[in-house]
C-alpha cells in the first residue's frame, strides 16, 4: 500500500499512508474512534474507494479492482459488526463466500478451527451470540483463502471467553501463511498477538513498532497525541 | 352451484394475478425495488409475442420462447444501465426511475403500435376455447389451469432455487446486504441483474397470459400493475408463496363479487385487498425470511 489517502465527501479520513505487509506476519492497528483505521481497511479490500494512492498484492495493482474480485485475488475483510446474512443458516453464510482460490479453508476446516458452530451449522446467523457471530464472520472470510485477512474491530461487544476463542483461532490462519491486519481496541491484545503495531491519529501513522518492543505506555502517548500536543505546546 | 364455481374460476384467475406479480415480487425481493414499469414490461412482452406471430408467422410456442429470451436480456440491461444507479442513491430513486420507464414503454409501444385493442386469443387457437366439462355448471378452462400451473411452477421453482442451491443463498446473501456478500466474493450488481432479468421475462409470461386469455393495448399496464400490486401485498412483501396465495385470493374475491354482481368484481378484489393491509400491514406470510435490506453503509471509521 503506497501513499494512500481516503475520505468521506470533504472528511479526509486517511492521510497519505503507505504500508507493507509481508507474508505470515500479523500488524495491529491501533487508535482512537475516527483514527482511520476502518476506513484504510474498506480501502484496502475495495468498499472503499481511494481519493489517492497504490494498493498491491504481491506487486500487482489491485487499486482499480472491485472488492468481490479482489476476494478472488486474496483479500478479504471482517466488516465491523460482523454483519453475516442474518437469515441464512451458519453453514450457508460460510457456503455463499467460497471463491475459488485453492486452499485448506472449507467448510469443515471452518468448523473444525471453530469446534462451537458445529452444533449451530443449521441456525439461522441472526439468531447467535457475538461471539459465534464473529467465529462465523471469521469463518466466512477464511473460505476464500485469503493472502491477506483484514479483520475490523475484532473484539469489540465480545465476552472474553469469546474473544479468546477468536484469538486462538488467529494462530491456525498464521499456521497457513496468510498475513494479518487486525483492528483491535484492546491494547493489551494487540501488542500480545501482533508482530507490528501501527497506531493511528487523524488519517495518519504516528507510531510504527515491532510489537515486543512496545510499551504500553509509548502506544498510550501515540494513541491520544500526546507527544505530538506537547510539541505544539513548546513552540 | 354456482358460488362454487366462482371459488374454482377465482382460483384460476387467481393464477393469472399470481404470474403477473411473481416478478414484482422478486424484485422487492431482492433488490427493494417497487417497480411501476411492471405491468409496462408485461404488455411490452406479449406485444413481442404478437409482433413475431404477425409478422414472422411463427408458431406461438415459438414466439413465446423468443419472447422470454428478448425480455431476459432486456431485463438484465435495464438493471446494469438504469436500476443498479438509482439504488446507489436511496430508496426513492429506483422507484422515480421505474415510473418514468413506465411512461416511456407506453409511449412507445403508442407508437409502435398505435392505441388499438390486441388479442393472442385467435392466434392461440384450441388453447384459448378448450375446456374440462366437470358438471353440467362447472367446467375448466384449459387456458386458465394452464396459468395457474405455470404460476405454481415459477413460484416453486424459484423458492427451490432460493432454498436448495448455493447460487440461490448467494442471491439471498445479496440481498440481505450487498457490501457484505461483495466482501465474500459475491458480484452483488451481477445477481440484482439476474433478479431483474428473470423478474422482467416472468412479467412477459403474465402479460402472454393476458393476451391469450383476453385483449391488450399500449396503456393496459398501469391495471395490471394494480392486480399485481395487490396480490404481492395480500400475500405479504417479498414472500414468493405468499405471492401465489396472494393472487388467489385476489382472484376468488373478484369472481364472488361478480356473482354479487358483475360490476362489483374489481370493487370485492379492492376490499380484500385493504381489509388485508388494514388488518395485518405486513400481509398474510410475512417477509420475515427475506429480511429488509439494512441500509447500513454511511461513516465508518
């Protein structure tokens, strides 16, 4: 991702952003309600348009490409609020995502990676809890062996049982190579899993790290722009 | 007697209005779109069929099939070029859209083929007068089960469609939230071009039957719109079974009241139809199972 600017009519939401995600490694992104990071994320799976900037996958511009091709392509992005097609069953929200990109993720592979829906695989998705709601959003988006998974606001409106069980889940999707972008509100949760940490402030990064070489606090200053107001101040 | 054979007409009358709303239906279905041209594109369509018999002297069966593969494409460019825009800009577009297509069919088909009455009728032959005497006062026409039998087969061949098939939960999925499915991998635009083809060709097949069964002319779509409308609401928004049930009911009210008298069929079909949205808004299978399109794009950051 180079030098990547998106916006909502006249509100700049990401500012000139560039990125790069290899392969297997997981990068958090961190920061504050409109911070961006959602809207980086729609960018970069194509719900979202760029006013300007590259997006590739593996080198190849994928800019112009439309999200449901992109899916073909190797991305794909857990929407904030899960948002699964309520009135359908588990297994035919995992049923309608399969793209064809070869790869270890079908549906068995789903229930087995999230042993709780298997009893729920005929329930309508509209009917789960959160937190089967997000194993289910999860679930959907691996069938289509995703390169790359974007997952938006992972925790939020869980319980940490639920959580805990996504997060374990995380280590199977490393095991298959794909690399990780998570959005997550929990600090503690996104230094522990993450190899990088990216924190976001007003549509720009401001703090870019290896994730064991962060403190809490460090990110904490990023996150509200603390530093940078001290700055301001002393001018 | 004679009230039970207005039930048996009503019923195959009844398939008529069900065939004629079936695509409304699907529509709003779908897409969420409440097509006005409706009952437009089903008189384009068996102007289409009247076209290729009088002037290619094709056999009927023949300009059927024609008709439904000219509509199909008709559809699906309608939605690519016209309907997929106006959805991008809220609720009411699509349907101002779909009025003002309602206004350029019928003028066009005034000039294509001036303001006078048409009928298949005569082309059709024995289909159109062939009956099943049943008692010395009941008999059934065959062009009439023939309706109702084409409408149980669209009806139950879509909901099986809808029900049993991946591409069927695809469309559902689309339908329940476009940006969702197209983050799965789900051309959203693709299937609502789909839906609309398929919508559009089964219109014609309503607008054939009523050619067939009795006249047509270039502004005779607005009426059907009417009976199609009513139909889908009694039966309940977006619920395709409750579509076909629908247009029965409409159908059996309009034959009673015209035992009543003659001039009161349309009037009993009316009040049905606002008992039905006065008693129960929703109709009578609600669309529960489709669910309403959650307009949930707006800021997210």
């Amino acid at each position: 991702m180079e030098r990547l600017s998106a916006g909502h009519g006249l509100l700049q939401a990401v500012r000139d952003v560039s990125l790069e995600l290899e392969a297997g490694q997981t990068l958090a992104l961190v920061g504050a309600n409109g911070a961006g990071k959602s809207t980086l994320l729609r960018s970069i799976a194509g719900v979202h348009r760029p006013t300007s900037g590259r997006i590739k996958l593996e080198g190849r511009d994928v800019t112009n490409i439309p999200a449901h091709r992109r899916v073909r392509l190797g991305v794909a992005l857990v929407l904030e609020g899960r948002r699964l097609f309520p009135g359908l069953t588990v297994e035919e929200n995992l049923r309608v995502a399969a793209a064809t990109r070869p790869g270890p993720w079908n549906v068995e592979a789903v229930l087995e990676a999230f042993p709780n829906l298997r009893r729920l695989r005929r329930r309508t998705a509209g009917t789960l809890s959160g937190g089967e709601q997000q194993a289910t959003a999860i679930g959907r988006a691996l069938m289509s062996n995703p390169s790359v998974l974007l997952l938006d606001e992972v925790s939020l409106g869980l319980s940490p049982a639920a959580v805990d069980l996504v997060y374990g889940s995380f280590q199977k999707v490393r095991a298959q190579g794909s690399a990780m972008l998570i959005v997550e509100q929990d600090l503690g949760r996104a230094l522990d899993v993450a190899d990088r940490v990216v924190c976001m402030l007003e549509g720009r990064f401001v703090l870019e790290a290896k994730g064991h070489d962060l403190s809490y606090e460090q990110v904490t200053r990023a996150y509200f722009g603390l530093d940078r107001s001290v700055a301001a101040d002393a001018q | 007697m004679i009230w039970l054979n207005a039930v048996i007409q009503g019923v195959l009358l009844g398939g008529f209005y069900a065939l004629l709303a079936c695509g409304l239906s699907i529509m709003f279905g779908v897409m969420r779109i409440i097509n006005l041209a409706h009952g437009d594109l089903a008189v384009l369509g068996a102007y289409v069929v009247w076209l290729l018999l009088s002037t290619y002297h094709v056999p009927l069966a023949l300009a059927v099939v024609v008709a439904l593969a000219v509509m199909l494409a008709l559809g699906y460019l309608l939605q690519l070029a016209v309907l997929d825009r106006s959805l991008r800009s809220g609720v009411l577009t699509p349907l101002l859209a779909t009025f003002g297509l309602s206004v350029v069919v019928q003028n066009a088909l005034l000039i294509a083929f001036s303001p006078d009455v048409r009928s298949l009728g005569g082309d059709a032959g024995s289909l159109a007068i062939s009956s099943w005497r049943l008692t010395s006062e009941i008999s059934l026409p065959l062009l009439g089960v023939l309706t109702l039998a084409v409408a149980i087969l669209v009806v139950e061949g879509l909901q099986a469609f809808l029900r049993r098939t991946t591409l069927g939960a695809q469309w559902r999925a689309a339908s329940e939230d476009a940006e969702a499915a197209r983050v799965v991998g789900i051309d959203a635009s693709r299937i609502y071009a789909a839906a609309t083809a398929l919508a559009v060709a089964i219109a014609a097949l309503g607008g054939i039957a009523l050619a067939l069964r009795s006249t047509f002319e270039p502004s005779a779509g607005p009426t059907q719109l009417i009976f199609a409308f009513e139909a889908v609401v009694i039966g309940g928004l977006g619920s395709l079974r409750g579509t076909l049930i629908g247009g029965i009911l409409l159908g059996i009210a309009q034959a009673l009241g015209s035992v009543v008298n003659p001039q009161y069929a349309v009037l009993a079909g009316h009040l049905v139809f606002l008992a039905v949205l006065a008693g129960r808004n929703s109709g009578l299978l609600s669309a529960a199972r489709w669910q309403a399109l959650r307009p949930r794009g707006g800021v997210t950051t």
